[in-house]
C-alpha cells in the first residue's frame, strides 16, 4: 500500500526556515515528503555547462538535505520534466495535497498549470503560497482598482499597508516532526546533470546590520563593500525577504525602497506577463531602428568598449556573476543610447550571466535604462561614462581593479565618441517616438 503524504515542492525557496508553504504543510495532518526538481525544461537550455546558478542551487539543497537527515527525513532530488517527475510521484505515493510557493515568471505559471491538471487527476490538490515577496499580484493596487506603473506612489502605499504582520516570521522549525521519515535519498551530481564542479566561494547570507545602516552612503561607489550581494539569496529564496524587510525597516529606508523595487517588478510581471516574453512595457518603443551591430555588441558583452567604468562593469560581470547595481545602469545604457543596440541583446546577455538573474527585475532594469519600461528613465537621459566615473570612482579604485591597463597604450580607443554617440541616439529616438524639437532639447547627460 502506498504512503499517505503531502508533497512540498522547492522552488525559489531554498530554505527550511520562514517558509511560507512548507510551514502550511507541516502544519497539515500528514508526513511532508520535500522535493525538489532540476528542471531540464530549464537545463538544457544552458549553453555554459560551467554555470554558477546551478552549482549555487546543488549548494544549497545540499545544506538542506543535510538538516533533514538530522532530524531522520530526507530531500527526495530528480532530475528530469516535472510533467514526468510527479507522474512518478503519483505512482509512489498516495498524495493529499501538494504545498508550493508561488512564482510569477510565465514559464512557471504554464508549469503549474500542467502539474495542476495532473493533480487534478489523482484528486489531488495543489496549494500555493505568497513567499518570496512581501505584496504581490492585486494587494497594492490604485484606488482605481488599476495596477500602479510608477514606483513612487506604488512605494508609498505598500509602505502605509505594510504591517507588522506582513513580515512576521513562519516558525517552519516547530513542526519539523511531520517531515516524512525515511532514508537518505541520493542527489544527483552537477556532473550527473552534465554540469561541471565550481570551486568559487558564493556571496554570503549573512548581512551585517552595520552594512544597512551604512548602505544610503555608500551604495553607490562599486569600490566600496557598500552593498549587501544578497540578490542571489533573494532570487533562490535561501534567505527570507521577510527576515530582510524586518531589519531594513529598523535601519534604513534606502535598503527598504531597494526590497520594494523587488516587489513593483514582479507585480508589474504579473499584471503585464508581456514584459517576461521579450515585449516593450510602451509599445512605441518597438518601433526604434536599432543599430545592433554584432562586433559592437562582443566588445561590449567582453569589456573592450575604450570606456574604462563600462569595461570594469562587464569583466566584473563575466569574471564573478555579479556587477554593482549603479554600473548596471550605465553599461545598460551604454549598450542602448551609445551603440543603439537592443536592450533585449543585453537583457539576455545578462540572464546568461548573472549570478542573482531574476526575469522581472533583470526585465525592469533594461527597460528602464532604455526607457521603454513602466517608470523608465525618459529616453533623452543618457548616462556619460566620464561623469559617473567622477561622481563614482573618482580615484579608479574599481576601474583599476578590473581594467588595470586602462592607462596604457593598448587599452583600446573608446568605440564611440560620447558627443557623437548622444545625439545619434536622441535622433534615432526621437524619429520612432515622433518627439518635439522643445523634448528634445531637455536633453540630460548624467
């Protein structure tokens, strides 16, 4: 006969601790089997068998499964389609319910939507959960009843709803004792899965208090420790954004304003799912002649543009996984108003890369710096690559570190000139958005 279980299945929620779904299924009167599935819909799409996000993931679920055998359970890890996958499930054991949290991306929706159909054929139910943000799909909504598209008045009502209660932990950890007892289940190597070991060390979940406190001040400067690297934690779920909301509105309201951006992109995910398949949020947007001149484009995914502060972005980018988040803006920028090259080239090249990629706010991002997005900067706001090196990097403390011969006489000469670049892009702009000349000449150059 076959185990009467719940299933919790682990998603962008890589954590045993403040764990929406999994304290609602520990909760229920059943033995809680924990899965987990490497998804090969996902996989086999990757081109770079040497990919941090999945070496992170291995890491974490590994860290887990060792906290279950502590307490006599154990992570049960496919790899495969999860259509098969729960088939599989179904035919093991007989399963009350399913406990997951929820995920907005596109793909993940039509994924559940099938998991749910199979279910459904069992007489099983599926249950989800909001965990990985603090207000999502219709909670912060115009009075009107109309998804907000601008941040600021979007902040300043999550801010008056936002309660004590809306961040208040879940203590998974009482109920550890209704996890399903049974042996150690194995977990498929990265090289099972045809991915290569990684050796690097990955940012650290553990933020100092004083790091926030101190983070309005020092954010900006990419030489500077001034910001938290957290984002690979958040989009994983291995850290709880209620645990980081619960200190960012003790200790500082810019780091506060930073975990609200987080919640706007994915609402905005949610309500206009055009954004995640390659869409502009303004849709005159798509009608911009875009250069994108292929060479340019390799100079710029490489870091040899003759622009030290965009160089020293990308070969941080390419070297770690990471890049600061004010030279996100400017190399998204360079790559949009310098080079007319289109921002879904860099939105891509981005999600290859990126160590903390998440679809909405990688997606929010570009679209802002070129301004086709919901609350984009407007489009004759190009950044100069000389003046934020001042404002920022003033004693090229962090364009020394990556581009160290940028100096010397065979660092390359810039692939554009600035002024040239400018008013090529204001032009080319301003024709698809059919732009008056009085527009036009509230040119910023930052």
């Amino acid at each position: 006969m076959k185990p009467a279980v719940n299933i919790f299945w682990f998603r962008r929620d890589l954590r045993l601790f403040d764990n929406a779904a999994l304290f609602h299924a520990l909760k229920n009167n059943k033995p809680v089997v924990p899965i987990f599935i490497f998804d090969r819909n996902i996989l086999d799409k990757l081109e770079n068998k040497h990919d941090r996000r999945v070496a992170f993931i291995h890491s974490a679920i590994s860290e887990m499964q060792e906290q279950l055998l502590q307490i006599g359970s154990s992570l049960e890890v496919y790899y495969g389609h999860p259509v098969e996958i729960f088939r599989k499930l179904n035919a093991k054991y007989q399963i009350d319910a399913v406990f997951t949290n929820h995920d907005y991306e596109p793909y993940a929706t039509g994924r559940d939507a099938g998991i749910e159909k199979i279910l459904q054929e069992q007489n099983t139910i599926l249950r989800t959960y909001k965990d990985q943000v603090v207000f999502e799909k219709n909670e912060i909504i115009k009075d009107d009843n109309t998804p907000y598209t601008v941040f600021t008045p979007y902040s300043k009502k999550w801010k008056i709803k936002l309660k004590e209660f809306y961040y208040k932990s879940y203590p998974s950890e009482k109920f550890f004792g209704q996890f399903y007892k049974h042996a150690a289940a194995e977990i498929p190597s990265l090289e099972d899965m045809g991915f290569e070991k990684f050796e690097d060390e990955f940012p650290s979940k553990m933020l100092k208090k004083e790091l926030i406190s101190n983070y309005t001040k020092h954010r900006d400067y990419p030489a500077a420790n001034g910001t938290s690297k957290i984002g690979v934690h958040l989009r994983f779920g291995t850290v709880s954004i209620r645990a980081l909301v619960q200190d960012a509105v003790r200790l500082n309201e810019t780091y506060l304003n930073e975990l609200i951006w987080r919640d706007f992109y994915q609402m905005i995910l949610w309500h206009f799912p055009k954004v995640g398949k390659g869409r502009a949020f303004k849709h005159q947007y798509e009608l911009i002649e875009w250069r994108n001149n292929e060479a340019e484009f390799k100079r710029w995914c490489e870091g040899s543009t003759g622009y030290p502060l965009v160089d020293a972005g990308m070969r941080e980018l390419n070297a770690t996984g990471f890049m600061h988040n004010r030279v996100r803006m400017i190399v998204a920028s360079f790559l949009t108003k310098h080079l007319l090259i289109d921002w879904r080239w860099g939105e891509a090249y981005f999600a290859q890369n990126l160590l903390d990629f998440d679809l909405a706010s990688n997606n929010g991002g570009w679209q802002w710096a070129a301004g086709s997005g919901c609350d984009a900067a407007p489009y004759f706001r190009i950044f100069n690559p000389y003046i934020q090196t001042k404002k920022f990097d003033p004693q090229f403390k962090y364009i020394r570190q990556w581009v160290p011969e940028f100096e010397d006489f065979s660092y390359p000469k810039p692939i554009v000139e600035h002024d040239f670049a400018r008013k090529r892009s204001l032009e080319v702009y301003g024709k698809a958005l059919k732009s008056t000349s009085a527009t036009i000449g509230t040119t910023s150059d930052d």
